[in-house]
C-alpha cells in the first residue's frame, strides 16, 4: 500500500490540491503497477511564516517583492 506526503505551502484551491492527488496516485499506478484503491496520498499544507529557505520565511520573501526597493 503506497503512501504519498505532499509537503505544500497553504494557498492552493481546492481543485488543485484535488487534482494533484489524482494526478500522483495515477503516476503511482502507472509505475508501480499498484492498484489505485491502495494509493493513500496525504496533502500537508504548510503556513508560509514556518516555510524558510535560506532562512527566510516565504512570508516575508513575499512580502519583500511587495516593498518600494531602498531609496525610493
């Protein structure tokens, strides 16, 4: 029985997260020749303030691309 995390930053629609999970539980058919009914596929929605790269919070990555540049 296949297991499927999907670690996703919060902010996605509905129908995306859907059609992501139908999407991965086909690949996962299709390459392990599992049967769907035994896919399980978990979607975790991460808050964008505890998702950092490089240290810096996606949050305020975004928030950045929305500040006038210094000396403006």
């Amino acid at each position: 029985m296949p297991l499927v995390q999907l670690h996703i930053l919060e902010g996605r629609s509905p129908e995306m997260k859907k059609r992501a999970i139908e999407e991965v539980t086909e690949a996962l058919h299709r390459s392990l020749g599992a049967p769907r009914e035994n896919i399980r596929v978990v979607i975790y929605e991460i808050p964008k303030s505890h998702w950092a790269v490089g240290g810096v919070t996606m949050e305020d990555k975004q928030t950045k691309k929305h500040e006038p540049p210094n000396g403006s």
